[in-house]
C-alpha cells in the first residue's frame, strides 16, 4: 500500500494509533455488517459494480459484536492494570474475561446477575447503545454462558473469527520486543476462554503480534513475515502461519481480488487475518484494502474490522476515511476508551481515582 510515506509513519503517536485502530475497525465492521450474509453477486446487484463503498443507507454506521467485544477487551485491559497497580497481582486474561461476561449481559440481560450473583459495574455498561444485538457469534455466546471461571479455557474445539476480531486492542500492550513475548500470552489466554482450537486462540495471538510491531514502526509485510516465523515456535500455529504465506503469496498477484477466495471466507479465525493481511497489503489506499476485505462471499464484518485496525494501526485516523469516521456509530465511546487505554499504556493515569469507572476485577 503507497501511503503518502513522507508524513512519516514512525512519528504517529500513540494516541493516534490506538484510536486510529479502534475507529478503523469500527468503520469495517459496520461497512461489512449489511453483506455479511451474502454472496458476491448479490452484493454486486444491490450495491452496483463496485459493490460496497459507503454506509448502508438503512443501517447508518451501525457496528456489531466484532466492535463490542473490541471496547470491551479495552475496557478489560485498563481494568487489569487497576488491579495490577492496586493490588499487586492480576491475571489480565481473567479480567478480560469478566469483561466479555458483562458483554453477554448486553446481549442477554440478567445473565451476569444469574452467574455472579450482582449488578455488573463500571461505566461502559451503561453505554445502553453497546446492547444492540447485531447477530452475535453463537461460540462466544456458548462459552461465555457455559465458562463462569474467570480465565478458564473453553472446552470447545471452535476456532471461530470471534477470537481474532476483538483482538487489536492487546498489540498495544508491547511497544518494546522485551514485552512481546507476555502479550502474545494474554492475547492466547483470552481467546482460549470462548475458542478452543488452537487455529483460533493463535490466530489471535499472531494479530496482536503484528499489531505491536506495526505500532513499532516496522512496514506490514516484514511484521507478517516476523509473525509467521513466531507462530513456528508453537505447536498447533500450522494453519494460521500457512494462510499467513499465502496471504504474501497472493498480494503479490495483480489479480489479487480475484484470487482472495483461495485464502476462505474468514469465518475461521486463520482466515480472517489472512483476508485482511492481504487486502491490506495489496490495495494502493486505505480505503480501498478495507472496501476489499468487505466485498467478498463470507464474513465481512470481521474481515472488514481486522483490516480497519491494521489500518488505523499503522497510519493513524488520519489514513482512515473521514466521510466514514465521522458517521460511525459509537464514535464518542471508541475515542473516550482511546484516550483512557493511551494514558494507561503512557503511565498518565491515576489507579486509585479510576477505580469507580474502572473496578480493578
């Protein structure tokens, strides 16, 4: 992708990337959201030759379960340094789990009562517009109703994309190669507690991988390439590495629009990655690898939210198309969890006055 390079991609900072992710992802997600379900043609004869490109009239920047469960991994996230701060010991994966449990609760209200037995706390639960249901991942429905242990591992063999598209936000937890090694961990951790194949809970990690390394200031193809020989460190990564070079492989091909089908439909976690990896790297703008990841025959959403975040990751909100950023629902609750994550990585936060808005649990 030929980005303008002189702006100078390594002095974005890091409250422009953060928020950059989370806005891109938003913006994919609900570009995707109105296809998800259907097939290219039909994709073709409603929205023209070209397919999306804009805001579904009827639906109007509405973003789904992949941008829900993205705030929510965030909010999890500051949580888990409140406790750590506070309290001197924290399992983050745990945390972020009981995160994902008062996600449930906005798509099923009185589960979290029935499974902790009290009110869900903190401010982003309140949020009431974060309980549209917007067809939710019928795994992570299941493993959160039935995995009530904080952290604990499904006992599913799901490797659904419903791992890889909440993902981003752990990236930006290793800024240094030092740290890198113990996000991957977190990231692997989360996953596990709805997805139980390794395809699932690595693919997740392998994005959270490239998503630190892209905030590092390293180009996409080389933070792929790092991440492919990473995954073969771990046992069970096959699939994910494999649809990985095959997404290099294909964005090199001048038809590499055609071809995306050779890479799935990325209702698997392995292939949605490899989708938006290689629509991100093919297409000669922004808006044009994330208008690639929507329009195909599978699951655009999530494919269309993973390539939002690498996006918004390496170039900034700025890279990200204005007339679609200034229309996409929960615009104000991303940029608020953005400042609030960005001033917890920097170290600008005080833990003992966030508690009330952040319980460290």
């Amino acid at each position: 992708m030929d980005v303008d390079r002189a702006q100078g991609v390594s002095s974005i900072s890091l409250s422009n990337r953060v928020t950059g992710c989370l806005l891109g992802g938003a913006c994919g997600d609900a570009l995707g959201w109105p296809i998800e379900f259907k097939k290219l043609p039909e994709i073709v004869r409603i929205y023209g030759p070209e397919g999306v490109s804009r805001f579904d009239q009827t639906r109007q920047g509405q973003v789904t379960d992949d941008t829900q469960m993205t705030l929510f991994t965030v909010e999890g996230l500051i949580r888990a340094h409140i406790r750590g701060s506070l309290k001197g010991i924290c399992h983050p994966p745990g945390v972020v789990h009981h995160a994902y449990l008062r996600w449930l609760e906005t798509q099923e209200p009185g589960s979290y009562r029935r499974a902790l037995g009290q009110e869900p706390d903190g401010w982003l639960i309140t949020e009431r517009r974060l309980w549209a249901q917007r067809a939710p991942g019928n795994t992570c429905l299941a493993a959160l109703r039935s995995n009530r242990t904080f952290g604990a591992a499904s006992e599913n063999d799901s490797k659904g994309c419903g791992t890889v598209m909440r993902s981003a936000p752990f990236g930006f937890l290793a800024q240094r190669r030092e740290d890198m090694t113990s996000m991957f961990e977190i990231a692997v951790e989360s996953a596990r507690t709805t997805h139980g194949h390794p395809s699932g809970y690595y693919a997740a990690g392998a994005f959270a991988w490239i998503i630190s390394l892209i905030v590092q200031g390293l180009p996409l193809q080389d933070a792929v390439q790092q991440t492919i020989r990473m995954l073969h460190e771990h046992d069970g990564s096959q699939e994910v590495w494999t649809r990985l070079e095959q997404a290099l492989q294909v964005a090199e091909e001048p038809s590499w629009q055609e071809l995306l089908p050779r890479l799935g439909q990325g209702w698997v976690a392995e292939e949605a990655l490899a989708i938006a990896v290689m629509c991100t790297l093919a297409a000669e703008t922004p808006r044009d690898a994330i208008l690639a990841a929507v329009n195909h025959d599978g699951d655009s959403d999530s494919t269309g939210s993973i390539a939002g975040n690498i996006i918004g990751a390496m170039y900034g909100i700025e890279a990200l198309p204005q007339d679609w950023v200034g229309r996409v629902e929960l615009r104000d609750v991303i940029e608020t969890l953005a400042e609030e994550f960005t001033a917890m990585l920097e170290g600008r936060v005080d833990p003992e006055k966030l508690w009330d808005r952040y319980p460290g649990w």
